[in-house]
C-alpha cells in the first residue's frame, strides 16, 4: 500500500532528464536577518517503531506528533531508492520556478558548497502540489505531497552530509522505522520563532542552493485553480504550521 509524504516549507524540486526528482532544502538556520528555519521530520506519535542513532535532544514528541531534529543530511525514504517511474505533471508547473523570477538562477547540485539541509533522490512516486487549507488562494503557501509505492514498515535512512572543512572519519547515520502506510511530513519551515525586527522575506534562503548571487523575491501565486492539501498530518492541523504566504512555498528551478 503506498505511503505518502508532505514537503512543507522551502523545499526545491528538479525534475531530471533521467527521470528522477531532486529534492533541496535550503539551510535557512542562520541567515542575516531572517528567522530560522529548521529541518525535521514529524509523524504521529504512535506511528515510530524504532530508530537509531539520535540524541534524546534530537528527538521531541508531544500529542500531536513526534519530530526527529536532523542535522544537514542525506536522506532516503524506503521505496523512493526504487527504479520506477515519478510522475510531476501536478506539482511542477504548478510551483513557483526561481529562473522565472531571475534568469541569472543557476544551480550546481553537486557542489560539496551548496547550503542544504536535506537532500533527496526520488526514483518513483507521485507527486501533487497544493496550496495550504485555510489561506486566501491568492495569498497562499505552496507545499507538495508524495505517494510512494510501497508495502510493510518504511525505513528513513539519514546520512549526515560532512563539514568540508572538518569530515568526519566515518558516516554519521540514523535510521527511523515507522509502521506500515505512515504519512510523513518532511518539513523546513521558520516554526513561529519569536518576530525579528525588519525580518526579511524568507523566500530569500533559496539564494542558499545557488553558487553565485541572485535575487529573489516571494512570487506572485494565484492558486485559484489549484486544490487546497487535504492531508490531516498533525503538522498542517495541529499546531499552525507557519506556513503563512507564498515566502514560505515549495519552489522548482
């Protein structure tokens, strides 16, 4: 049965000539003047089998959900690592593309540079992008959801992405086992961190994935025609998930 996994926050999908999907999270930690962003993966509390590796302080978990707090990393979801077919038709057109707003956008996705958080490779699934439940279409964050054929317990690998300039002298890996038909939320979003004075636009931390400097701002997103999400992920109802405009959206090259 497939399982299907929620991309909320700044998360950048390439669609390759192969056929795979790329997806980059933008290091939004600490960037000047703009509130930080993180990187966790949140499911139902009873949903967790098992996991290896994390810290109790990587680990936090409350009614509503359990986030495990990864530090930049690799990441594989059990079934995505499977030669297969992925299907964008919904989600890429639909999202803003950041050479469309400056030509200049280039992106060198094997640069050991690139400020990252999360890094994915999708070799099957299908993928749909939504605008958030609940916000004005024309003023609305964008996010993608992932079905992902797969059958019994999912497996997330994580492999902590070195330090160049301090690796480590082996990988750094943690797993999560989550039961069967899990529905995951992978999210980088600024999780209502106190207001900073002049915060800038966040849909700014993009310039991370880019080797040389662009300008970004947040896109103009009228998602009249596009479906609002209708997963119940205890993320995007429980508590505000802080996805409040089109800053906070899913981006496409």
């Amino acid at each position: 049965m497939p399982y299907k996994v929620q991309f909320i926050g700044l998360a950048w999908f390439h669609w390759d000539l192969a056929g795979a999907m790329r997806v980059l999270l933008p290091d939004g930690r600490n960037v000047a003047s703009i509130a930080p962003h993180k990187f966790s993966i949140s499911v139902e509390p009873d949903a967790v089998v098992s996991h290896t590796g994390w810290l109790p302080a990587q680990i936090e978990s409350d009614q509503f959900q359990t986030q495990f707090w990864a530090p930049p990393s690799k990441v594989v979801l059990e079934g995505t690592d499977v030669k297969g077919l992925v299907d964008a038709n919904k989600q890429i057109p639909r999202l803003p593309s950041l050479r469309a707003i400056d030509p200049k956008a280039t992106f060198d996705l094997d640069d050991p540079n690139m400020k990252k958080v999360g890094d994915f490779v999708m070799q099957q699934g299908t993928f749909e992008a939504f605008r958030m439940p609940k916000q004005d279409p024309k003023n609305c964050g964008l996010v993608s959801a992932l079905d992902v054929p797969h059958d019994g317990e999912i497996t997330i690998t994580l492999t902590e992405l070195p330090d160049p300039a301090n690796p480590p002298a082996a990988p750094v890996v943690r797993t999560i086992v989550l039961k069967a038909d899990t529905e995951i939320a992978v999210v980088n979003s600024s999780r209502g961190e106190p207001h900073i004075f002049n915060d800038l636009d966040h849909f700014m931390i993009y310039k991370q994935l880019a080797p040389t400097a662009i300008d970004l701002v947040s896109p103009a997103i009228d998602a009249t025609n596009i479906p609002p999400n209708p997963s119940q992920h205890p993320f995007l109802t429980t508590p505000n998930p802080f996805v409040n405009g089109p800053g906070c959206s899913n981006a496409t090259a």
